[in-house]
C-alpha cells in the first residue's frame, strides 16, 4: 500500500504538486512535511511578512500568519503551470479573498522559484505587487 501523506517522487514537479495539493487542503501536516527541517523562504519588500524565514518551523508560522489575513473561508487559489528543471520549479499563483483587517478585496498574482533537494523544498523566492498586499490586507500599508 502506497503512503500518500509522503511526496511519492523526488522531481520538483511532483514535490510542488503535492505542497500544492496539501495547501488547498489546508493539510497542516503534508504542508510542514513538504519542507526540509533548515528550508528558507524569502519575500522581498517591506511588508510585515517580508523578509527570510529560516527552518521549518518559521516558515510554517509565516504561512498560517499569511492565511490569517483573509477572512475565514475567502481565500482561494488558482495555479499555472509549473516549469521544472534540474532542481528548480517556478510557478505562478493567484491569491483572492477578503482582507480581515481593512475588508476590502484581494486580488494578486505571485510567482515563486522553487528549490526541491531530496524530495523536499528547501528554499523559495516568493514575488508580488507589495503595494497592492500592503494597501489592501494591512491597516497601514507597508508596501515598498
């Protein structure tokens, strides 16, 4: 019997589907597992949320952090394609919801660079319009 809970192959397509797989789930476990334990991810600007997490258990707390901006039940995802090479996949993503600070609508496009070692991620390079995620889910926009 095959164990599903675990990335069943070691390819960067494969190990991203099944993060993927696990956040819409909203599968806290699977999403924890997807990372290696000294896994980083780096947001760029000057958002409350930017910055490098280091390990699996930051970048956890900024993902649940992150999920908590939205008013219970609005967030939704839609995903590209996913282009994979050697170590390295890179997928585009939309964010939509409701803003639980300011209740306004959220609607924005990310791209994050992947990099998947031993059937795990171990870093990510997360972009998007900062402005338009300051202005709109925070009270005071942060946004550089």
């Amino acid at each position: 019997m095959t164990n599903t809970r675990e990335p069943r192959g070691h390819d960067p397509r494969t190990v991203l589907t099944h993060y993927l797989d696990a956040l819409v789930a909203g599968d806290v476990d699977r999403i924890a597992r997807s990372f290696a334990v000294d896994a980083t991810w780096s947001l760029h600007g000057t958002l409350p949320l930017a910055g490098e997490k280091r390990g699996r258990d930051a970048i956890m707390g900024f993902l649940l952090g992150a999920g908590g901006l939205y008013r219970p039940g609005t967030q939704e995802f839609s995903f590209g394609e996913i282009t994979a090479e050697e170590d390295r996949a890179v997928l585009e993503w939309n964010v939509r919801g409701v803003a639980a600070a300011t209740g306004r609508s959220y609607d924005n496009d990310y791209c994050g660079v992947f990099v998947i070692r031993d059937g795990r991620i171990v870093g990510v390079r997360e972009y998007l319009d900062t402005q338009h995620a300051g202005e709109t889910l925070f009270r005071s926009s942060g946004a550089a």
